[in-house]
C-alpha cells in the first residue's frame, strides 16, 4: 500500500498533538508498562453474563498530576460491539471525582463488571479504550487489547426435564368387612330366633352365599367383640361375654358349612373377643338418652369405684327409669360380628381390555394402572384419557394426559393439561411439570416458583432445580440440587464449578454416549490437558454430529489444540 501524503500529513499531526499533551503523550506511549490483564482468559459466560476483571498497576512517575483519564473496557465482536461501564483516575492536582493516582509512588488498580452476552462473542476481542484530558487538550489513545473471546460452555445445558407421571394407588386385592349385630335377653348367650330374621343377619348369610359363588372373593376370617350390660355381676359378664362370643360365631360357622367354605384353621378362623361390662357404651347411650337426669345419675354411678357396688346401682336407677331398663340395657347385651374378607381385583390382561373397551365400568385407580401396563405411547394416551373423561375431577388423569402430549413434544397441549389438572387439586406433580414448561419457554423465575411449590414430588424436582441454576450460574447449587444423578448435566455443573475429576467421574457413569456427551468428554480432557483424549472424544463427537465440527473450531475450549484437528 501507498502512502499518501495526506497520511503523512496526519501522522504528523497527531504526533505534534499528543506531544503539546505533554504527560498524555507519555502514558500513551508507556501504556504496556500498567501491565493490563484481564481475568478469566478467554472470558466465559455465566448467567447469561460476561464478567471482566481488569488488573494493573500505575507505575511510579507515570501518572501527570493533572491529567484525567477514562478508561473503556469494550468487547468487539462481528455484527456490534458491547460497552462496559466506563472507570475513571485521576492525578492529584486535577479536577474531578476519579480515584487518584499518586504519581510519585503509583497505584495498583482493579476493575469487575459484566455486560449481557450476545451471540457472535465467542470471537472477539476486549479492548480498553482510553481517552485523557490535560486542561484544555485531549487526546484518544490507541485502543489496547486485554483478552480474546468469550467460551460459551455453560449453553450446552440439555433439556433433560424431569417431568413427573401422577401415580396410581392401584391395589389387585382390596380388604373390607361385613358388619352384624346379635342382641341377647338378659343374662343370656343363646341366639333367640327373632335375631336370626333381622335384616343385618340375613345379608350376612347372603354375603356367605355370594362369596361362595365367587372366586374373586375370599373370606379371611371372622371377629366378634361381645359384651354384657353393666347391671350383672362383674365375674358373670365376663364369662357371659365369652359365651356371647362363641354363640355369634357359631351362625357364621353355621353358614360357611351350609356354602362349603372350609378355613385351614378354625381356630384362627373364629376369633372371639369378649369384652365383658359395657359400662363405657352404657355411658355412651345415657348421653344420646332423652332422659332429663342422665348428668346426675351419670354423675352418681361414676362416684362408685367398686363396680359392684355401680352394678347394684344401676339396678336400681333402672327400676325408676323405665328407658333404661327398656332400651338402654338391652342394647349393650350384643356380639358384634366382624366378617373379614378380600376382593381380587381384575387381571392385567383384563384390565389392558376393558380399559379400552368398556373403560367406564374401571375406577380411577384401575384406569390409572391399566395405562401402565401399555408400551406404545399411543395407547397410554388413549386410557390417561379414557380415566380423564370417566372420572375428571381426578386431576391425575388431567396431568398424566399432558405427560403423554409433552413425549410426543406437543408442548402447547401438554402445557394446557398440567395447567387443568393443577386447577383441578393443587399438586406438587403438576406444579413440577409447569415449572419444566416454563423452564423450557425462558422463564427462569416462573420454572423456580413452580418449583419452590412442588417439593413434595420428590428429587425430581430438585433436578430440575439444578438445571435452572445453571443457567442462572449458581453452579455449587446446581450439583446439589442434582444429588447423585450421574447425567450431562450435573457433569457441566461440575465442569464449570471448576471440579474436572467429578465430571469426569460423573460421565464414566453416565452411559450416555451421544454425540453432545462426546463433546463435553472432549472439554473435560481439555481442561485437565489430556490431549489425546481431547482429540479422540472431539472425533466421536464429529462422526455422530456433523455440526460440531464447525463448533469445535471455533470453541476456544480447544484454543490449545485446534492446530491437530484433523476433521
């Protein structure tokens, strides 16, 4: 290239300029002696943000006594170029706010700050740009470069979202009971035949035939609690009740030989728990009572400590008392019978039928558990909505209808199900998997408040925690949070909170041998200088990605080794 004359001519000029600057001139010139570096280099993005931390030190004598110097720090990429907040200094006889430099003994100097990342940062340059003022002159140094390129590790976090299914509480046998109550005449434990014509009697033996017939039912046993009224003597009701107890087994005894239902060990079978007086049900019955004394009289009976002596009472109080006698006493002379009995449930293969074909006769739980029994993803779907539309206040059906959607990436539609099944009951499942969505649209602050409020789902929702953290670069949280799920993300965590053994570790564990875990195995090795592994993970990587090739090249997490790239 020529040089013109006009080129000469304003050399020149800019010369005679920086030299009628008098001490600018000179700080121009010696400007490599404040030794200016900027920290971490390359620079690397966190939290969306690029940090700097610029370090230096004005030499003695360098610093005129009345110069004002504003220093820059800018980051110039293709396509713009970002601006830091500008740092001024000072010498001690000038005007202005700035820090002061000494300009015998010189001072060291630090500055921090942060701009927003922008794409295109990864290559480029940080310069200081400087400007001074000596009184009425001014002059504009040569921009001086401290640091090359931004990395860009922490955006390979992957969406790996741990979105949660609402379980069922599916049970194949169910326990339940049947219910009966035998009365007795007073001081009697035979079973009059009146008793045997009441209506909870006769269910009872129904119940016995219909167990019978049925396979899926299976009586476990029997329990009888029997007591006798607080009138009698103390050691007669405890042998009455005994009596009373085996007098109400023996119907159902009875019954089951009538059906031919045999138990293994009748003994075990046909429990008897005589209880003896019912003074606590006497109790009881006295305050349901319309009678208007009950207080006192419950008053004066509960002063006799000798329970013999409260019998003979109560014999009398009933003589005047005629509800008593009538109603009150005759109740407590009773067996309750307790039948025990299982009910089996439908088989999968049943319920992987009918929970397609006649899905309406299925509960909550048996819809919810049917859809478990299915691999392919359309046919879950199908019954998560079969069990939406026969039961849609159970806002399981609603939420596990959007994870269905969400695997089959219809994120809008997902969205809308977890949203209803959240209206229908707030839960911590659903509340997760809106936090997963809002994560995955950018919204950092919802996906945590989502969170915040579904901790009782469980460490998924710790993990999910943990990815948003680090995008938010709080990386020691993030692995935290992360527990010991041996995943790539948890491994960039460790990678950029500085602890390259435990990513390593974490990815031998990992199986993961996509072409994206190759890559970060790449900048694990780099980082811990292995070389050759640097260049044999980048190559796995390439051959099952193309596209990261190009990445690679321009990653300045290879800066030491992109001479021996060979793809």
């Amino acid at each position: 290239m020529k040089t013109t004359i006009f080129q000469v001519f304003s050399f020149v000029a800019f010369a005679l300029l920086l030299s009628a600057c008098g001490g600018l001139g000179k700080m121009e010139k010696h400007i490599e002696e404040l030794n200016a570096k900027a920290e971490p280099e390359p620079l690397i993005v966190r939290g969306d943000m690029v940090e700097v931390n610029i370090t230096g030190r004005f030499p003695e004598k360098y610093f005129h006594k009345k110069v004002v110097v504003e220093a820059t720090p800018v980051l110039v990429y293709d396509g713009g170029e970002s601006v830091y907040p500008k740092q001024g200094y000072q010498g001690e006889d000038a005007a202005g706010n700035y820090e002061v430099i000494p300009y015998e003994a010189g001072k060291s100097f630090s500055y921090t700050e942060s701009v927003p990342f922008e794409p295109g940062m990864e290559n480029s340059t940080l310069e200081l740009r400087i400007s001074g003022t000596k009184g009425n002159q001014a002059a504009t140094f040569d921009p001086l470069p401290v640091g090359t390129g931004v990395i860009t590790t922490p955006y390979l976090v992957q969406s790996d979202d741990m979105f949660l299914i609402a379980e069922d509480n599916f049970q194949r046998v169910l326990s339940y009971t049947k219910e009966a109550t035998v009365n007795y005449a007073y001081n009697s434990s035979s079973v009059r035949s009146s008793e045997l014509r009441d209506q909870d009697i006769k269910d009872m033996a129904e119940f016995v035939k219909f167990a019978a017939e049925h396979d899926s039912i299976t009586i476990t046993g029997t329990n009888v609690e029997a007591y006798a009224s607080p009138e009698g003597e103390i050691t007669l009701n405890e042998d009455l009740a005994q009596e009373r107890a085996e007098s109400a087994n023996k119907i159902i005894a009875k019954e089951m030989k009538r059906r031919k239902i045999a138990p293994e060990n009748a003994d075990a079978f046909y429990m008897n728990v005589p209880k003896g007086e019912d003074w606590e049900g006497f109790k009881e019955l006295m305050q349901q009572s319309s009678i208007e004394d009950k207080e006192l009289i419950l008053s004066v009976l509960s002063m006799y400590s000798d329970k013999n002596k409260r019998e003979q009472e109560i014999k009398n109080i009933s003589k005047t008392y005629k509800e008593i006698e009538k109603d009150i006493l005759p109740s407590l002379r009773r067996s309750q019978i307790v039948v025990n009995y299982d009910v089996e449930g439908y088989t999968d293969a049943e319920l992987i039928d009918l929970s397609k074909s006649n899905p309406d006769i299925l509960t909550i739980e048996e819809l919810l558990f049917a859809a478990t029994l299915f691999e392919n993803l359309n046919d879950k779907l199908e019954v998560y909505e079969n069990a939406e539309r026969v039961h849609p206040n159970d806002y399981r059906a609603a939420n596990n209808v959007g994870y269905c959607l969400m695997m089959q990436n219809k994120m809008g539609e997902a969205k809308s199900q977890f949203e209803k099944a959240n209206n229908l009951e707030s839960n911590a499942v659903s509340m997760n998997n809106l936090g997963c969505i809002a994560r995955l649209e950018g919204d950092r602050e919802k996906a945590m408040e989502m969170f915040n409020g579904a901790s009782a789902a469980g460490s998924a929702v710790n993990y999910n925690k943990g990815i948003v953290m680090i995008q938010t670069g709080d990386y020691d949280s993030a692995i935290s949070n992360m527990g010991n799920n041996n995943t790539f993300n948890r491994a960039l965590a460790q990678v950029l909170n500085g602890d390259v053994s435990g990513a390593k570790s974490t990815m031998d564990a990992s199986g993961d041998d996509s072409a994206i875990a190759d890559y970060l195995r790449a900048i694990i090795a780099a980082r811990n200088n292995s070389g050759a592994d640097v260049l044999s993970n980048l190559t796995k990587a390439v051959e099952k990605d193309g596209s990261l090739a190009n990445k690679a090249k321009m990653d300045l997490e290879f800066r030491n080794y992109k001479d021996q790239f060979t793809f």
